[in-house]
C-alpha cells in the first residue's frame, strides 16, 4: 500500500451523528427574574444550550413580565413554555 492509508468513513460519519444528537440542557433557579435577561440571554448563547429551565416562583401568567419579553426578543429560535 505504500504512502496510502485506509480511513473508516462510517465510523467517522457515526461519530459526527451522536455529537449532533445530544441536547445541551441547563436549569436554573433564578431567584426573581426581574432584570436579568441579559443574564439568561448570555448564559443560552456562551453555553448554546438547547433547553433551559428557570425556576421563578414570582412568575405569572398574567403577562406582565418584561423579563420574558426581553429574553424573546433577543433570542428569536427560543419559545417559552411555563407550566
């Protein structure tokens, strides 16, 4: 074979697959939400995490949280699920 080497295509391409498979996943107790969606913003994007669970007791759904609504303006991709 001289200078030739022989590579393993398959085992490269599954490699490349489970790295594309795993979630990246953080949870947080924030402790009042209020004024840190810079915070939450940097965390998602320096970590590029794919989930991100907060936990704030003070959060309602009655839609007065600007912390929410500035943490979705920044990161568009992201959705909120409160539960």
């Amino acid at each position: 074979m001289g200078n030739l080497t022989k590579v393993d295509v398959q085992r490269q391409q599954e490699n490349r697959i489970s790295a594309l498979n795993k979630i990246k996943f953080a949870l947080w107790n924030a402790q009042s939400l209020q004024k840190k969606s810079g915070l939450v913003c940097d965390i998602i994007s320096s970590n590029r995490l794919d989930i991100f669970a907060i936990t704030e007791t003070w959060l309602n759904s009655e839609g007065n949280n600007i912390s929410l609504a500035e943490i979705l303006n920044t990161l568009k991709d992201f959705k909120v699920i409160q539960v």
